[in-house]
C-alpha cells in the first residue's frame, strides 16, 4: 500500500503531537523558566519549519 501525500502529512502530524506532548511533560516536570522559554521558541520553529516544507511541495496554481 503506497502512501497518498495526504496519509503522510497525518503522520507528519501524529508525530510532531507526541512529540509535542512527550517534551511538554517533560518541561512541566522540570519547571525551570528558562527551559519553558527554549521549549516554546523551538515548538514554534519546528512547526513552522515543518509547515513551510509542506507548502512548499503542493503545486503552485498559476
């Protein structure tokens, strides 16, 4: 069974939410300020990154 684009970017999406979880929990069990700040810049940057390299595959529309 080959993978349509669409059963990729859901398991893109799986993916990014466990890990989203999995460092959240880990950042609320430390508690330190700092560590909140860099988890948050980078949940953002990977995110993004992430949606930019989806958009970027999809067909442009002339």
């Amino acid at each position: 069974m080959s993978e349509t684009p669409a059963r990729r970017k859901d398991l893109w999406t799986a993916a990014l939410t466990a890990v989203f979880l999995a460092t959240l929990a880990v950042v609320y069990v430390v508690d330190e300020p700092e560590l909140w700040l860099v988890w948050a810049v980078l949940t953002v940057v990977v995110s993004g990154a992430v949606m930019v390299f989806f958009n970027r595959e999809t067909p442009q529309e002339p």
